[in-house]
C-alpha cells in the first residue's frame, strides 16, 4: 500500500453498490466501485490528544517508519477501524475506531470523515450496523454493552447487558416485524443474545401489573 504492513478487515456496501473496507493497521478506509480502477483511499488522521502530547521525536520516527505492525495492541496515534456498516438509505458508512474510542461517519460521495467520540473512555466501539430510521448500533467490546447512536441528535444511549466480560464481537438487527430487534453474539460466554426494546403499552401494562400487586400487598 505504501502507508506499511496493511490488514484488511471491516466491509461494507452501500446503497449505490460500492465496496467499502477498512485496514485497521494503517488508519485508512478503502473505497472502490464495480469499475476497480476506480477506488479511493480515506487516510483517517491520528488520535490528536495522544500523538501530540506524548509522543517523542524518537517516537515518531519509528511511527514514519514502512512496515510497523499493530496487531492486538494500540499505537498511541492509531485509530484503529474495524468493522463498518452502511446506510441502505443514506450517503453514510460508518466506522467504529476501535482505539480511537469514536465512530467515523463517511460521506460516500464526498469522503469526508465526521469523528463522534463515545463518552466512556476505553468502550472499544467494534462494530457497526444500521437500521431503516438511519440510527446506528454499536457493540462495546470492553463495555459489556451496545449503544445507538441517533445522527440527527447527535447523541448516544448505551444499553447494559446483564453478564460481564463477553467481549462483544458481533451485532446484527432484526427489523423484519417492524421493530427493531438487536442481536449480539457473546463471544466469551457461548451465548446469543436477542434484545426486544418493550412498546409504550408494554410499559403501562408492567405499571398495571405492579400496581395491582402492590394493592393486593395492602
């Protein structure tokens, strides 16, 4: 590639048919459409707050060196892309950097990258899905938990999961009856887990029910 020892490995596709992947090793977002002499490159830029304070002038000679490996550790400048899903119904790839601690929306006409930072530290965003009201699901490798992220808002909700160090590597949705269903593989503990959101009236009827019991109590 010319930027050093490349690892291909989040895809996507998106709505107009092109073929996007990430190379987590080198920072950088590949693009390409049905015509392969047709493809880009998206070089993300490094994680600022680190590179720039902590970072020697020794260090960044082994950074500008060919052929550094990063493997399952981070590069303190390393953003880290992994996984990606796309918008079926929009202009946007989006890109969990797993040692950035962000999510990366790409414009699949511009290119341009727009960074929105998790707000716990060390989450590890991992992957990406998108639903048919454009929102966003991310699972949190080292959060015991997933979270939406809602575009038009620009604002997370994270959603504990009740069992702890399942190193979340997967996530899918599930959108055939209507609602959104989100399913997650626990990697750690052999389990699949399927999250049902309750309605409005599901929630008046569990108001009802424990309203009931707590008058019988009486």
């Amino acid at each position: 590639t010319g930027h050093g020892s490349a690892r291909s490995y989040g895809i996507a596709a998106d709505r107009e048919g092109n073929g996007w992947w990430t190379q987590i090793n080198i920072d950088l977002v590949g693009k390409s459409g049905a015509d392969p002499s047709e493809s880009y490159e998206v070089r993300l830029p490094p994680r600022a707050a680190l590179s720039e304070q902590d970072l020697t002038a020794e260090d960044r000679k082994v950074d500008a060196l060919s052929g550094v490996e990063l493997t399952d550790f981070s590069g303190w400048w390393s953003q880290g892309p992994r996984r990606m899903g796309a918008d079926k119904h929009g202009d946007s790839v989006w890109v969990c950097d797993y040692w950035g601690g962000n999510m990366a929306k790409i414009d699949i006409h511009t290119l341009k990258p727009t960074f929105y930072e998790y707000p716990t530290p060390e989450s590890a965003p991992y992957d990406a899905v998108v639903d048919k009201n454009h929102d966003v699901w991310v699972n949190l490798t080292n959060g015991d938990s997933f979270a939406k992220f809602d575009p038009k808002t620009e604002k997370w909700t994270e959603y504990p999961l009740p069992t702890r160090g399942l190193e979340l590597r997967h996530i899918s949705l599930d959108e055939h009856n209507g609602d959104t269903q989100v399913v997650l593989a626990y990697v750690r503990t052999g389990k699949v887990a399927r999250v049902r959101f309750r309605t409005q009236q599901d929630l008046q009827a569990l108001k009802a029910q424990v309203q009931e019991l707590t008058a019988r109590a009486h």
